[in-house]
C-alpha cells in the first residue's frame, strides 16, 4: 500500500509529465519529491510508477487488440455480406442478359419466320395466279361449249 508521500510524489509526477510531457530532467523529478529523499527511493518510486504505467499501456494494448479483432471480424461479415450480395446481383443481371439474349433471337427467329411466310404467301398467290391464268386461256382455247 503506498503510504502518503509516495502518493503526493505520484500526483506530482502525474503533474510534471502532464506540464512537460514524458522528457522529465532530472531537476523535475528530484523537485517532486522532498529533499531529504533518498535516491534510491525516488529511484525505486520511478520504477514502480512506470512499470505500473506499463501495465496500463499493456492492459490497453490488449483491449485496443481485442478492439481491432473485433472491428475485423465485423468488417469479415460486412464483406462476406457485400460479396453475397454482389454474386447475387451479378447472378441476376447475368440471368437477364440471358433471357434478353434468348428473347432477341426468339424475336429474330420469328422475324425469319414471318418473312420466309411472306414469301411462301407471295409464292402461293403467284402460283394461283399462275392457275387462273392457265384457267383463264384453256377456257379462250376451249369454250365450255366445245368442251361438252
């Protein structure tokens, strides 16, 4: 347990690096203590305060640790989200390219379709033509009179 003095050194310690920052001289720390202090106390003093201050730098290095494992787990699932639904995305724009695709060629094949009818009718009414234009002459060569 620290006794009362050590306790005012501390609080002056935590004083004259919060005024100085960490590069104490050494006429700041032996100002901090009493005069007749001893230098293996002061000395012994510096030790258990930096060595607590350690472990409060140790101590928040392992939470910072833990801080940063977790942000990176979290940051582990925001992507594994992102890039699900990113494939998912792309899965779908594939699928409707492809169905674009199959409905331009469906298109296409029916265009093919309708004109080859086209020609088909147009080859129907120039036979038919063709028919009653046969008809019509075998009728002047043979008048239904003679063909009885």
């Amino acid at each position: 347990m620290k006794t009362v003095a050590e306790k005012v050194c501390t609080a002056r310690l935590f004083e004259a690096i919060a005024v100085n920052g960490r590069k104490l001289d050494l006429k700041t720390i032996t100002g901090i203590y009493p005069k007749n202090t001893p230098v293996t106390e002061i000395i012994e003093h510096l030790c258990n305060y930096i060595n607590s201050f350690k472990t409060v730098e140790r101590n928040e290095d392992v939470r910072s640790i833990c801080n940063l494992t977790t942000e990176l787990k979290n940051q582990k699932e925001c992507y594994s989200v992102l890039e699900s639904k990113y494939t998912e995305t792309l899965n779908e724009l594939c699928e409707s390219r492809k169905k674009q695709i199959e409905q331009s060629a469906t298109n296409k094949e029916l265009s093919l379709l309708t004109r080859k009818q086209e020609l088909d009718i147009q080859e129907l009414k120039r036979q038919l033509y063709l028919k009653e234009l046969i008809s019509d002459q075998s009728t002047e060569l043979f008048p239904p009179k003679l063909l009885k």
